[in-house]
C-alpha cells in the first residue's frame, strides 16, 4: 500500500485560526434533534461562538451506543429537512457546522455488519473481547478502506459541513486481519490503511479541518498531523487535570495542534466543580471551545461567556500561534505562558491548586519579553458572589445572612485590580509582586481573591513610543 502524498502537517492550516466551537454531548447526548440543535445554535450566536458540532446520536439507529456505527446516513426521524437542509440553517445563522464519526469502528448490531460481518476484527472461532459495544473495522482490508472512504466522503458531500470530530473510542483487541488471514504486521498494515482513507478525504475536502482522537489509538503524532491539523487532547476535561494534560503535550506539540473545551460541572470524568472562569482559563491555551448545555446558564454565565468568546478572539493568535512556556508548575501555582512570536503581546495564566493561610508574597514571572521592551501589565478583573466568605460575611454585616439568604448569589464582591508598567528584564528576571491574598482576615481592593482552584489572567501588551 503505497500513498502518493508526501506527509507533513497541512499547508491549509498551518496559520488558519481555528473557530471556537459548541459541542452538542453535554447539552443533549444522543438525544438530539433539529429542533434541539437549532435552538443551541441560536444560543450560541448569541454568545458569539462560531461553530456548532453535532456529536454523536445523528446517524441512523443510533439512540444508544450499542448499534449502528458503520452506518453513516443520517437519521431521518431526526433530520426530517435532511441533513443538508439543516446545515444550510446553520450557515443562515451565521455559524460553521461540524459532525462527529467515529468510522474505524463497526457495531455487531449495524447493516454493515449484518451485510459484510469479515470487516469487523476478531478471530475465527474464538469469543470477541468486547469494548464499549463496538470492534474495530480491518484497514488491513484495501475492500474496508475503500468503503470507509465511500461512506465519509458520501457524507461530507451532502452537507455544508466544515469540520470533522474524528473519534475513536475503543483499544484494539484481538488483533487478527481475516483479510490477511494473520496477525502478523497487522498494526503497521491498519495505520497505513488509515493513512490511505484520510489521504483520499483530505484530498477530496481540503478545507474540511479534521479533528483527530489521541486517547483513542494513543497516537498524537506527527504521522497522524500529516490528515489532522488538530488533536483533541483527552476527554478527561477537568481543568485541574488539564494543567498537566496540556502541559505535557506542550514538550512535544505547539498549542494549534490540541483543542480544549470548557464543559459542565461537577465534570463527568472526575465530579469536580471548577469555577466557569478557571474552566476558560485553561482551556484558553490551545484551540477553545464549549461542550455544557447552553440551556441551562444563568443570565450571569451568559455574560461571563460572552466576554470569555471576546477574549479569546482578541488574543486567539498568541493562544494558538504563539510560543507556550510552563512558567510553574508545583503544589500550590500553576502557570501557563503564551507569547506572540514578535514578543508584542502575551497572557499568563495563574491557577491556584491547593492553599494554605498565611503564605509570603507571590511573584509572577514570565519568559521570552524583550530586556529592552516596556510593557503594560493587566489582569482580568473579576466579580465573586460573597457567598465564598460562608459565615464571614456576618462578621461585617450589619444584619444576619443566614446561609439559604438569596443575597449570599450577590455578585458583589471584586477582585484585585493590577495595573501597571514594567520592563521586559524585570518581567523575565525578577517578577511582579502581586497583591497579598487573603488569608482570613481583612478585605479590600487590593486584596487577591484566589481560593483553591481560582485561576486569574494577565495580559501583557508592549508600549511603542515615550510613555506619558
């Protein structure tokens, strides 16, 4: 199996930015509708986020996930209009539209595999270790590569459709070709029959920016950037475990190469609740989007979202073309860095990840500045409800506040606000001493809010000419 395309990452994407995205999971599962997804859509617009991506539960028989992988056409009970009609919708309103796959895998309870059960991977007279309801469909096989190809193509031919979510959501199990009629070489010979499905679809749809699975097939590399500009980098979406997700990957990868979505909480891999703010301040680094159910945000999540999408589109640039730095990483701080390559811009990240009262100073540094620059230091401020003082609050309140008072909701109080100039040396080799956090008593504007897991962003612009 020879493939004609000399491999390297995408000419087409290399500085394209990326959208920023909903995803349907959270919001709905296989639940879905057009009725359903055109009203997260409609939210959406409103919020300013530009594409909307139909996970999985669109294609035919597919209400649980124990059938019909394999048979990618759509489900007419519904999309009644099709489903190019409702991608025309979609582009009406003003957004991009995505779809989920997942097509190496096959489902014993499909018509693909009732038609042709020898493109499943299993062993002759043997029982099938089983993953997720679902095996694996044999590349090895040039007569499944071409009809994978076929499949995916049919279907990206018949919709407006602007990006794939490539999934693959099972390890390989009983790794026997019957094709080949061997397990021999069968590793080799399915990626190379990977590699001949995404030559032909990225040849047919070069503007088509596909997303691949790294936890599935445990291969984010640079064979598999040649057909995927992007990698979505795990489905364990819980900030905190983020910081180090990401952080690894940025030893071996740039930002522009993974994706992270901001999702609901308590998370579903971990239950943790995380602040929205600091679920957007990781996500941040690397390519941003959404996966919770817009339906259910409060009328102050709706403007704190808004001003998440503004931020990240101002700075989208540094966050995905920029140099990233890990700046610290310890028990207590985790800091991330992007940078633009001119050294004109930046943001830092700050998570605080365990606390204890009474510590010294902290200082925040950054890497990469100009010695001889001058820049403008700014964080981003923020409003906390009071009810993260517990009963504190009744130590300054004129009145008692019990805990079920719908005044503890009050967004009243503010963060710290920082503000100021510094020279590019100092940035990098000294640091900025940041405001003393609280530390159980005592609370004004200079006061730094950070409890366990609050994160807080600085941005960072150079200042061209004479300061006044």
């Amino acid at each position: 199996m020879v493939l004609s395309k000399t491999m390297c990452y995408p000419e087409a994407f290399r500085k394209r930015t990326r959208p920023i995205l909903i995803n349907s999971w959270e919001a709905y599962y296989m639940k879905i509708n057009e009725h359903r997804l055109y009203q997260l859509a409609k939210k959406a617009k409103r919020l300013g986020i530009e594409m909307l991506v139909i996970d999985d539960g669109w294609f035919k028989g597919r209400n649980k996930d124990n059938s019909s992988l394999g048979d990618w056409v759509y489900d007419k009970r519904k999309f009644r209009r099709g489903l190019g009609s409702f991608a025309k919708r979609i582009n009406q309103l003003g957004l991009k539209l995505g779809i989920w796959v997942e097509p190496e895998m096959i489902s014993v309870n499909s018509d693909l595999y009732r038609k042709h059960p020898e493109y499943a991977v299993d062993i002759p007279n043997q029982k099938h270790s089983e993953g997720r309801n679902q095996r694996l469909l044999d590349l090895c096989n040039p007569e499944v590569v071409d009809y994978v190809i076929k499949a995916i193509s049919d279907l990206l031919g018949s919709a407006d459709i602007s990006y794939v979510k490539w999934d693959y959501n099972r390890n390989i199990s009983d790794a026997y070709s019957k094709y080949l009629k061997t397990s021999d070489g069968f590793y080799h010979r399915y990626i190379l029959g990977l590699y001949k499905i995404m030559d032909a679809l990225t040849r047919s749809f070069p503007d088509i920016l596909f997303e691949g699975c790294a936890s599935g097939g445990n291969r984010f590399d640079l064979g598999i950037l040649s057909y995927f500009p992007e990698i979505w980098a795990s489905d364990n979406t819980d900030a905190i475990c983020r910081l180090k997700i990401q952080k690894n990957l940025s030893y071996g990868y740039p930002p522009c190469t993974y994706s992270n979505h901001v999702s609901s909480v308590p998370n579903h891999q971990t239950l943790r609740s995380l602040p929205l703010f600091t679920r957007f301040a990781v996500a941040c680094f690397g390519i941003f989007g959404y996966e919770l159910n817009l339906n259910e945000l409060t009328g102050n999540e709706k403007k704190d979202i808004r001003r998440q999408v503004a931020i990240y589109k101002e700075y989208r640039d540094v966050f995905q073309f920029g140099a990233f730095h890990l700046l610290e990483d310890n028990d207590e701080y985790c800091s991330f860095e992007a940078i633009a390559l001119d050294k004109t811009r930046a943001v830092i990240m700050l998570v605080r990840k365990e606390i204890s009262p009474h510590q010294p100073f902290k200082l925040l540094k950054g890497k990469g500045f100009k010695d001889d620059g001058r820049y403008q230091i700014a964080n981003l401020p923020l409003k906390y409800e009071i009810e993260r003082f517990g009963d504190l609050v009744n130590y300054v309140s004129p009145v008692h506040i019990s805990r079920f008072n719908p005044l503890r909701k009050l967004r009243v109080m503010n963060s710290e606000k920082m503000e100021m100039l510094v020279d590019g040396k100092a940035l990098n080799e000294a640091g900025i001493k940041l405001d003393q956090s609280f530390c159980g008593c005592g609370y004004n504007a200079n006061t730094r809010l950070m409890g366990q897991y609050d994160a807080m962003l600085y941005f960072i612009n150079e200042i061209k000419g004479e300061v006044q």
